[in-house]
C-alpha cells in the first residue's frame, strides 16, 4: 500500500477542488490514480489502491485500504485499467446505457425493486432540484455518499464525522495522475461537500 495514492492526510493545507455538485458526503472524479507498493503511513485517512480487477462493473465496490473503510463506488464514467504500479482509475465518457426486461410478474419488475436497482427514481423529497440518483444520470467516476440510500447495499460511512471530513483542517492529497493530451475540458481530482447532492455550494 502506497502513501503515493490518492490519499488525504493532515499535513500541509491545500485547497478543495470543484466542479460540478457534490452528494451528500463526499464526490470524486478521480483521474488515472495508481500507487507504488510501500508501508501505510499512520497519518493516513484514506487510501484507495484501485486494485480491484479490470472490467468490474458500475456499482462494484471500490476498497479503501486506510484505516477508516472509506470504500467507493464506481459510476459509469470511469473504468479500472493498467496504470504504473497496477490498476488504475481512468475515466471514460459513460457508455450508451440499453435497459432489459424481465417476465412480467418477476421480482425485476416490481416498482420497489426498479427503485431499489436504479432502473427508476423514487418519489421526490420536497424541496429539492436535483432528481435522484438512477442508472441513467450516475455518469460520476466514483463517490460515497449518505444519500440516495435507494442504490445503497451497504452502508456507507458518514464521512463528516470521520477524519475525512478535511474543511477545517490542514491537509494533502498524494496521487499518481496521468494527463490525457487530448482532453479539452476540466476534470476534478477530488471533491468534498456536504448536504444533498447538487443542492448547495459548499465544497
């Protein structure tokens, strides 16, 4: 495990990135992160390796393998591929999204269990502006979230109440990233907001 992942740790004070909302907890558009095999630091929050296998699909988990099980979920805008030291996260734009169907009657189609596997959003909560997360909107690379507990199969931890939750402290993110030369548009590296997602401005 490397300290050279993208790993937050109190060090020295940098400012959060942004560029799109947040959800609740935290959001990450990680660029091809990949790490060099070296001992876990003890100042060390997070550390997510990207080690999982190639070709897992969107809603896998992605492990943290610091101290305090940050795991992520991986979105339809980033996939798992070769990096310098072993895996890495590259984002991709979200591939064309073709929906199936069941047998009627099948637990598939239920309207809980639509909801439940993204295929539909459930009812939506007074007084906010941003729809629910479904499989046809979930274009993030990967994130954790208190929200949207509909797509949650376990339960995610609250990272404002962790040492993750980095607004009044001083810190650093450490990351192996590689520039693609052909991109033309802005990328976030990491992300950190608080309250439902795309509802504020606070990052």
């Amino acid at each position: 495990m490397n300290a050279r992942r993208s790993r937050p740790r109190p060090r020295c004070a940098a400012p959060p990135s942004r560029a799109f909302p947040t959800l609740s907890g935290l959001a990450l558009a990680l660029l091809s992160l990949a790490a060099a095999p070296t001992a876990l630091r003890a100042d060390t929050v997070a550390l997510w390796l990207f080690d999982e296998q190639a070709g897992i699909y969107p809603s896998s988990v992605l492990n943290d393998a610091g101290p305090g099980s940050h795991f992520l979920i991986l979105g339809r805008g980033a996939e798992l591929a070769s990096g310098r030291f072993g895996r890495a996260l590259r984002p991709i734009p979200p591939p064309p999204l073709a929906m199936t169907t069941r047998s009627p009657g099948s637990d598939a189609d239920s309207g809980a269990s639509h909801v439940r596997f993204g295929l539909h959003p459930p009812p939506a909560l007074p007084g906010r502006t941003q729809p629910p997360l479904v499989w046809t909107n979930a274009n993030f690379a990967a994130l954790t979230t208190r929200g949207d507990a509909h797509l949650r199969r376990a339960p995610l931890p609250n990272v404002t109440d962790s040492p993750l939750n980095l607004g009044g402290g001083t810190w650093t993110v450490e990351a192996w990233l590689r520039l693609d030369t052909g991109a033309h548009d802005e990328g976030v590296l990491l992300e950190l907001g608080t309250g439902p997602r795309g509802e504020n401005e606070l990052v």
